[in-house]
C-alpha cells in the first residue's frame, strides 16, 4: 500500500484576484482587499476526483487543520502525522514534510504554487517524487500538474505502475521583484515527479535575442494598427505585451493587466475588480494574451485577476493570442486553467486558437488537452 504524504497550503493564491501578484508576506493586505481561499477549493477538486476513482490502496499521511485533516473526505484511509501549533507558516510546511520522510512516505502531494513547490523541496529533495496541485499565483516549476484534475488522473496512473518519474526544475520568482515589475527567477534545484504523457506542465522558458524583439515589434505594430478608439483593450503580462506598451509610447506593467482606450493608457495594474468595473461601462473588448514559454499557459498561470466571471463578459472570440515564433516552438498545446472546467471546456472544444506571430503574420496552435474526468 503506498502511503501519500498531502498537505494544502491555506494562503496560496490568495494575492492572486486582488492583483498583489503573490501572497508572501502580504496575506493581511490580501484579506483588506477581500482576498478568500482558494487553495481549499482546488485542493478539494482533486480529492473529489481521488475519491471518484476508488482509489482505497492509498494510506494518506496529513497535517491538522488548515493543512489537509480539514479536507479528507469519509473513506480515505488516514492519518495525521504533524499539527501545527498556531498560524501557518513555510516551517510547517517543510517540518511536516519531514515527518512525512520519518512515516516512509513515497510520494508528497502539496497544494499550493512555486513557494510551496520550494519549501517541499527543501524539506525532501530529491529522495521523493512530488506532485503539486496548482493552487497559487505564480507556478513556474516543473512539479505541477495542469489542474487538479489531472494531478487525480496522474495519481490514479502511479498507483497503477503507470507513470514514469523524471526531473523537474523548482523554480521561484523574488515576490518583491515582481510587484516591482522585474521578471526575476532562480533555480532553486532539480526535484523529481510524476510524468505521464500531457497531464504536467512544463517550467518555464526564457526566449531571448535581438531577432525577438525585431519580432516583437512586428507583432506590436499589427496590434497597434488594428487598434479601433472605440474599444477597450485589455493587455495581459509578458514581455511580448511589454513591447506593445512601449511602441504605444505608455508605461505598461511588464507583469500586470493594463487597460487601453483610443491607444492611451486608462488604467494600470488592474485586480478582478477593477476589470469587472471597466468591463461594466465598455461595450466593446479585447484581452490581448501571450503564453508562457514552455509551459503553454495563456490563463491560470500569474494572472489570476483575469476570472471566469471576466472570460464569460468577454467572451472567447474576443480573446487575442501573441507570441514570437521561437516561443511558441517550446509549447506543446495552450492552456487554461481558469478554475472553472466548463470555461475550460470551451477554450478546449474551440480545439485551435489563432496566433499573431509577426507583421500582418498568424498561425494557429491547438488549444487543451483531453478531457480529464
């Protein structure tokens, strides 16, 4: 019987909606701008699925409230081996990580993005394979799975003696950098994980070069012509959108949703509400997007404050996709990981989705994957 080390961290992607781009160190400015947990849904769904697929050979090691004992549903076999003693914090998470070792545990599933990704790591290394529930703001590693759902189906296949273990980088943002603009990761260390065909995501890839950002400018140009005064351009994060700020001649945030009407500026680093209160007075919309490299992830990845209650006033047809040859190259298939599956669904059912790659120059890449149940 393999025992399954499970533990949610209770404040992940909690910053992501109000747009504080991470929830480090900035939970009590998250809950003033009406934050709520997120991380207890997710980690919800893919336990619904575990339980769904019968899944009883499975001994659970878990943590006290808030950190997994709340979540375990009748019929899971298990036990809690670590209680922390007041608020959370990462030293529960890599102490219970610990205690997961000591109860031989095979395997650490954890709820939570790339600083929860860190702290399992530091506590297990390399001796144990992880898989990550995407649940925070920004999930650069290479220990996620796509959605909940799919870290189910990936359980289900290693119990199975179906799925393979590899490499994977844990990779982190400097949260402070990034509210400051600044796209700065590091490498933190070389873990392992599930792999299975298409159900993990990829991390993320830097393209860079003088010929990009010639490309870039083409793609920006074509934006930019096309542009009618009537509507209101929605321009998401990225690099690729950073050059179209820039050839617009207004400060766009590198790593925010920025507003433009009649090609000027008219608001900078929106959150969800601040979206949903433009979306409530324009008529006429565009969001404007560009994947991550490697990954493939144009929504559910670093830009949260773009919600299924926005997607569904927007509308998909209205949805724009950027990206530079070389980029889209590193990606298999987009992604989106809205948190909502029926918005999932009908980005996956649409099958492609065009893309301007250069001046007046578009292709199209193939959109989702099949269908977890």
């Amino acid at each position: 019987m393999p025992k399954v080390g499970f533990l949610v961290n209770p404040i992940a992607g909690m910053g992501g909606k109000v747009g504080l781009k991470g929830t480090d160190g900035k939970v009590k400015e998250a809950i003033s701008l009406g934050a709520v947990n997120v991380s207890f849904d997710r980690a919800r769904l893919f336990l619904d699925n575990i339980a769904a697929r019968a899944l009883a050979n499975i001994e659970w090691l878990t943590c006290g409230s808030p950190m997994g004992e709340n979540l375990m549903v009748r019929g899971f076999n298990h036990r809690v081996v670590y209680r922390s003693e007041d608020s959370t914090s990462n030293v529960d998470t890599i102490l219970a990580c610990k205690e997961f070792l000591r109860a031989g545990c095979d395997l650490v599933v954890f709820c939570g993005g790339d600083g929860t990704a860190r702290d399992v790591f530091s506590a297990v290394g390399g001796s144990l394979p992880l898989l990550g529930v995407p649940c925070g703001v920004k999930m650069l590693s290479g220990v996620f799975a796509i959605n909940p759902v799919a870290a189910a189906e990936l359980l289900e296949l290693y119990v199975g003696g179906e799925a393979s273990i590899k490499d994977a980088e844990i990779v982190d943002l400097d949260e402070d950098e990034y509210r400051k603009d600044n796209f700065a990761f590091k490498v933190y260390g070389i873990g392992n994980t599930l792999f299975e065909g298409n159900y993990m995501q990829a991390s993320k890839t830097l393209i860079k070069g003088a010929e990009e950002e010639e490309i870039k400018k083409d793609i920006a140009r074509t934006l930019i012509e096309d542009m009618d005064d009537e509507t209101l351009y929605l321009l998401g994060a990225g690099s690729t959108l950073g050059v179209v700020g820039k050839e617009l001649g207004i400060d766009k945030t590198l790593l925010g949703i920025d507003a433009v009407k009649g090609k000027r500026l008219l608001a900078k680093d929106l959150n969800e509400k601040g979206i949903m209160n433009l979306l409530g007075k324009h008529k006429d919309v565009k969001l404007v997007l560009s994947p991550i490299g490697a990954q493939g992830f144009i929504i559910g990845r670093g830009n949260l404050q773009i919600t299924p209650r926005s997607i569904e006033a927007i509308g998909l047809d209205n949805i724009l996709i950027v990206s530079t040859p070389a980029k889209l190259r590193t990606i298999k298939h987009l992604l989106v990981d809205t948190g909502e599956s029926y918005i999932d669904d009908m980005f996956n059912k649409k099958r492609y989705l065009p893309v301007i790659i250069g001046y007046r120059t578009s292709t199209i890449k193939n959109i989702g994957i099949q269908s977890f149940k």
